[in-house]
C-alpha cells in the first residue's frame, strides 16, 4: 500500500487526497471529517446507517455522505477497497464488524474502542492483515498511554504509574456533577466493565468503580476510580518493568457513590438499555466541557526515587465558527494525528499497531496533535 505525500500530484497537475472512510456521523465522527476536509489531505467517505444522523452534517466538498448498514462486513469490505484507511466513530459493539471488512479489504484500520473484548478481536485480526490495525486511538484509551510510556522512559526502574482522565462539564448542575459529552454506551460500559491494572508486578482483574481516590488540581477537587479500558494495551507492554499500574476516570466528588447505587444496588449494570434510556432523557447534554489528563510516574533516577507528573487541561473552542466541545476535539484530533502519522510513514505500516509505540513528541509536532498543548502551569494537592 501506497503512501501518498502532501505534495503528492496527479499527471494533470491536481493534488493528489488520501481517500478514507470515517464510519459513524455522530458528534465524534462528523468532528474527524472536519479535521481531515480541512486539512486539505484527505476526501472521505462518512458511513452512518441513519440518513437523518448523516443530514445533520453539512455537506464539503471531497465529503461523500453514505447510508450503509456497516454490520454487513463482506458487502462493506467492497466499499473500502477503494480507501487508504477506516476509521471507526461507532460504539464499541461495532468494533468486531468494521475490524473485519477493514482486514478482508486489506485496509488500514483505526478505531477509538474502550472495549478490551472488541481490541482483543482486533488483536487477532492483525495476525493475517497486511495493512496495519490501531485500536483505541482516541484520549483514553489512546494519547494517556503515549504520555504515560513517554514519561515512564525517563526512569531507570519503574515503580508506580497512575493515568487519569476526564471529560468533565464546566458548571456541574445536577447530583451527579455530571452532563453527557460523549458516547452514553461508552460510559456505561467502562463503568460496568472489569479494569485491567498490575499491582505487585502482578497483572491482574479489578472492578471498576473501585479504588476511590482523591487530589485537587487549581484549587478544584476532584474524585477518581478504577473504570475499564483507558490502560488500553500499556499494562501488556510494561508488565515486568513496573510494579504498579492503574487508570481512573475523574469525576467532581459524589458522583462514584450514585453510579454505583445505580449500577450495583439497583442492578441496572444488568440492565443497560434502561440506564442509558435515563441517561439520555434526565442528564443534558453540554458542549462547555472540559478534559483533565492527569498522569503521575515513580521510580529512580541514577539511584534516588523521583516521581514526574503531566498535568493538562483542555478546553472546548470554536471550529469553524461552530461550538465543540472538548471530548470532541480531543478524541477527533486524536484518531486524525495517528491517520496522519501512518499516511507518512511514521508509525509501523502493518501489523497490530500499540498507542505507546508513538513518541509524545512525534504526536504533539503533528498538526492534529496540537490541540493537546500545554497552555499554562498547574498546582496540585493531594
């Protein structure tokens, strides 16, 4: 496969675009279009199985709109023989479908999936795929584990890594201290999902909506808890180097509590259609979010324990005069750094394809990338 530069043109003299498919019209999915249409690289192909999901996006040029039920993965594996990548805006439970017409189309394949079942699938799936295969490329699972591995490389042993994030709302109105930024299968899932985490150099199984903890970050405080999938792969990649690794979702404090009288004393983890129902119908919506990557590495340096902290905070802005929120921005720019990345040879062109194999500097110097700059200091408390 082919890989098509910038400057790249035509016999005629037209600017040659990498052509890729983006399935999901949704709010993550119609953000990555506008990354790649505007970056005057790419055309794209949006795949949704709604046409009123697909009318909502407004029509660009080198944007083709496409109705198309993508869990038919033989007939959508002839849609992709024409493409350069897929990329997956869906819900976790359509991971397995898009993994496989990707792979019998021999097309790279990128996803934004939480789930650990759907990337063990796609793990598999690489065995026998020439074109390269990278799950969880969006904040978390995805750019976490690129900070987490680049600061963890500073160290001569490894004692502790701890990986938060959160995409939180701005002005927390309701007792949840919660609105809806993103997918509300995904919330559920990570909540109810088993977390994987190594404790004692052991790798290992905990629940989530455990090992409650607590920090303040500019004066705001903060909860965080064990919720599945944003370790992502790094827990395979750093077992036996390091003694302790977990990852945590950040919440504004009291919201564990509620999930889980909601999930375990109601049952309503046995019960996700209804819950999610709830969810879409009591808890707004919001676009004034924003996202907090917090990531906090022990272990010794020339012989003396030393701990080294990230600490971000990203806020929702204007793309193209429109509103988005940060969840948006961070997770489309996310996917769209790594696309790039492939397109120019920077990252592994086959194969099952890990977040932590990509520098942090190498992703922050991409132009999608960018969007996750520092932009001042922060104080913390424990």
């Amino acid at each position: 496969m082919s890989i098509i530069t910038n400057e790249a043109l035509s016999n005629d003299g037209e600017k040659q675009r990498v052509a890729v498919a983006v399935v999901g019209a949704g709010k993550i999915g119609a953000m990555i279009a506008e990354f790649l249409l505007d970056s005057d690289d790419y055309t794209v192909s949006l795949y949704d199985i709604s046409e009123a999901q697909l009318d909502l996006v407004p029509d660009r040029e080198r944007l083709s709109k496409i109705c198309f039920d993508v869990s038919d993965s033989e007939a959508f594996a002839v849609q992709l023989e024409t493409q350069f990548a897929v990329l997956s805006a869906t819900p976790y439970f359509m991971t397995e479908a898009i993994a496989r017409a990707a792979s019998t189309a021999n097309v790279h394949y990128l996803d934004l999936t939480e789930d650990v079942a759907s990337t063990e699938i796609v793990k598999r799936l690489s065995e026998s795929n020439k074109a390269a295969m990278i799950p969880q490329c969006g904040l978390a699972p995805g750019f976490i584990s690129i900070v987490a591995n680049d600061l963890a490389a500073g160290f001569d042993e490894l004692e502790s890594i701890r990986m938060c994030v959160g995409a939180l709302p701005q002005y927390p109105s309701n007792s949840l201290n919660y609105n809806l930024t993103w997918s509300t299968d995904g919330v559920i899932n990570e909540y109810c999902e088993p977390c994987v985490a190594i404790r004692n150099g052991e790798r290992l199984s905990v629940p989530a909506l455990e090992n409650l903890e607590h920090f303040s970050l500019d004066g705001v405080n903060y909860e965080t808890f064990n919720t599945s999938g944003g370790i992502g792969t790094l827990a395979e990649t750093l077992q036996g180097r390091v003694k302790n690794l977990s990852y945590q979702t950040i919440r504004y404090p009291g919201h564990r509590d509620i999930m889980k009288t909601l999930l375990q004393d109601l049952q309503l983890q046995n019960r996700r259609d209804l819950l999610k129902d709830v969810f879409e119908n009591a808890v707004p919506a919001t676009l004034q979010d924003v996202v907090l990557i917090f990531v906090t590495v022990s272990g010794r340096q020339n012989g003396r324990l030393f701990q080294q902290t990230y600490a971000n905070k990203i806020y929702g802005k204007k793309i193209n005069e429109v509103s988005c929120s940060a969840i948006q921005v961070t997770t489309a720019a996310s996917i769209c750094a790594v696309l790039d990345l492939l397109r120019e040879g920077k990252i592994r062109q086959s194969g099952f394809v890990r977040q932590e194999e990509i520098s942090l500097e190498t992703f922050l110097g991409n132009r999608f990338g960018r969007h996750y700059k520092l932009t001042h200091e922060f104080t913390m408390a424990a």
